[in-house]
C-alpha cells in the first residue's frame, strides 16, 4: 500500500501545473485521475480508494501524515524527533507512531509551511520558531544545525471546545469550593498569577478561569503565539508578538505590546506566559490601575515562582530586589499552582494568597492545598483541600459586594 501510494504520489506531482495557482478541486481532479489509472493494474477496494485520495490530499494541500494525529481528538501532543521518529502523547502516555515522513527534505517542506501559517520564517539563519496552527494549537519548530537529528517539531494540541471550570471539577482537577472562591476573586478583580510545570495545564486552565470575568468588560490579550481562546467576551483585543525580520528589524515583544495596551482602555490584560523582562511591564500593569489582570509561568511552586518573576523582572531594569518584592506583592494578588501528576492526570496543586511587604521579604499565606491519600498507588488520589488560614487581603471582595 506504501508503495503504491508513493507511485501515485508521483504521478499526482508530474501532473499538476506547480506554477499556477491550484484549486482543491482540481488537486482533487488529478488525484481521482491517477487512482483511477492505477487501480487498472492494481485491485483496489473503495475504502483503499478513498484513504488514499485523503492521504495524497493531505500531502499536497495539507501536513501530510500529520493531519491524522491533527484529526485524532485523543491525542494532546505531538512531538517529532526528525523524519523517522513521530511520538505521540495520547491519553497521557507516549508512544511511537508507526509512521513517518518520505525524508528530511519533506519534514522541512511541512515545518515551512507550519511557520507560514502564521507568516514566521524560519530557516538556517533562524532556525528556532514558535508559531500556531490555525486551530490554535501551539507549535515549537527547531532546524538543523541548531537540531543534529533533522528538523524537529512540537506540536501542543488544544481541545476544539475549551475546557470549562465545571469540567475541570468533574475529572478532580480542582473541588467546587476552590473554584467558588477563584470566581469571586476574578469578579471582585484579584491579579491572578497561574504557575505550574511544562504540560501542567496552565493555558488551559486560563482559558477557564476567563469564563469567570464580566462579559461587558474590555478584555486585551498578549501573547508569545496566540493560544488563548477567551470565551464570550464581545470587547476582546488579540495582541500577538512579531519576530524581527532577515534584516534583523520590525520586531514587536511581549513588552511592546504590554506597554501599548496601557493606552487601549483594557480593563484588563491578560499575558498568556511570562518568560523575560516582560514581567517588569507586566508587574507595572497590574500595580497602575488594571486590577484583575492575569498571567502564566513556569514555576516549581508558589515560592519558587515568585522567585522567578524576581530574577525575569531583573532581566528589564537593575533594581533592588527589595522594590522588586514590594510590587510584586502589591501586583500580584493570588497564585494558582498547578501540577502534572505521576498518574499523568492534572490537577491544582495550592492557592495561595499573596500577602503585604514585609521584613521577611515576599510571604505566601495558603489557602487551598492538594492532599494526597494514598501515596502507594499508581492512580493519584486525593483532593485540595481549604486550609484553616484565613484570606486577609479582603478589601477587593469587600469593595464588590462580595462575601467570602
């Protein structure tokens, strides 16, 4: 069958007219014609037929052997390690696919057309890219020389419908009332601060956590390569950062585009992940005015993330890092941390309460932390709990009409 695909394949390509501007029809056309052709020699069965004029059409129009695991809505990564190794992430575990690309050459062709989805270029003299798919999946494409073992691309996969807090509650990512309480404090305007490991969930659960804001509110997103899906909001602004062109010129940050939301009336800013200097203009934001403004990092825990935002906010200016902890503590007024378990499930970790400036530096009052049952069995159990500490920083729940 790989074989015969691989002659028809030919014969489609000797046959189209690459320098005119093709139609899927007429790509359609051609590949109906070759089949035909060849099923005169060759018995083939209606259903072989038509997988392979979806397999050709795939490899002329589409990703090729990709828009398979594209289509599979059970899969949640792909991660290519050049042409002959395809792994996928499915039900969370990984395994090798059993299928490749025809070359190096064609695994190049599929990362130039990835990149140019969303107008990136990247190639020898810029061979590391972050850029979308157009469903919204998040895409990371590395090249050789940087790559030693050919082209290799990482694909993040993204539900077509969003997950919701009420989902997130049904599969024990969080309890009823950790998520009570989260959706007072977005509607009372806390800065939300979500920290977690990589594939720890963290765009996802912004994406949920969003559903709690006030739909007539002005809603501006900042983003490294657009991923957020924010759900309902009529006054949604979708900022997406730009790389500097071959001549080095015309790029757009993170930080360029923060700074210039402050002057399009958001009532809040929302900056899907934070990894640089960017935190400075981020952390400013949030102290001058827009209250209920959230962000993303990578964090091992609460502490450690606000470790973290310290040293990216040390990348933007030389400061002490005494002011630094002083406005990060009155930026920042809530961190959800989440986690990837051992069982491979998601689940949020700690909420903990960002409290005043003091002596000791930045201090962490918990509120919510996950407790585990069991630790000897291989399913995680266990569920967040509320801890006896009591929330202090009320004043916001207070000004909005809100009880705890």
């Amino acid at each position: 069958m790989n074989k015969c695909f691989q002659q028809l394949k030919q014969m489609v390509y000797e046959r189209l007219d690459v320098g005119c501007d093709i139609s899927d029809e007429q790509i359609n056309q051609v590949i109906d014609e070759c089949i035909y052709e060849k099923s005169q020699g060759i018995l083939l069965s209606i259903a072989q037929k038509e997988q392979l004029k979806q397999q050709l059409f795939n490899a002329i129009r589409k990703l090729d052997i990709l828009e398979e695991l594209l289509a599979d809505p059970d899969i949640t990564e792909i991660m290519i390690n050049g042409y002959q190794n395809i792994f996928i992430e499915k039900n969370g575990h990984i395994k090798k696919w059993n299928k490749e690309f025809d070359s190096p050459s064609r695994l190049e062709d599929i990362a130039q057309k990835i990149a140019g989805i969303s107008n990136r270029l990247v190639n020898e003299s810029n061979p590391i890219v972050d850029t979308r798919l157009a469903d919204g999946s998040r895409v990371n494409i590395v090249l050789p020389p940087v790559a030693l073992n050919g082209p290799v691309i990482t694909i993040r996969k993204f539900y077509k419908t969003p997950l919701t807090i009420e989902k997130l509650i049904e599969i024990n990512a969080l309890t009823l009332e950790a998520a009570e309480f989260l959706e007072k404090a977005v509607r009372a305007r806390y800065n939300i601060f979500i920290s977690g490991g990589t594939g720890s969930g963290k765009t996802t659960f912004l994406n949920a956590l969003s559903n709690y804001i006030p739909k007539d509110e002005r809603i501006i997103t900042i983003e490294d390569s657009a991923e957020l899906q924010i759900q309902g909001v009529a006054n949604l602004v979708c900022l997406e950062s730009r790389n500097a062109n071959m001549e080095g010129e015309n790029a757009v940050s993170i930080r360029d585009l923060i700074r210039t939301s402050l002057r399009m009336r958001p009532d809040r800013i929302i900056v899907g992940e934070v990894r640089g200097a960017e935190a400075l203009d981020m952390v400013q934001a949030m102290s001058t005015g827009h209250d209920g403004s959230m962000s993303t990092g990578h964090g091992n825990s609460p502490k450690d993330m606000m470790s973290r935002i310290t040293t990216m906010v040390l990348m933007g200016i030389d400061m002490p890092v005494s002011a630094i902890e002083q406005q990060l503590s009155s930026a920042i007024d809530i961190i959800v941390h989440l986690g990837r378990m051992r069982d491979k499930t998601r689940k949020v970790l700690e909420i903990d309460e960002v409290m005043e400036y003091g002596a000791r530096g930045i201090q962490l009052n918990p509120l919510f932390r996950f407790v585990e049952e069991n630790h000897e069995t291989e399913k995680v159990q266990g569920s967040l709990q509320r801890l006896s500490n009591i929330f202090i920083r009320d004043e916001k729940m207070a000004a909005a009409g809100i009880s705890i």
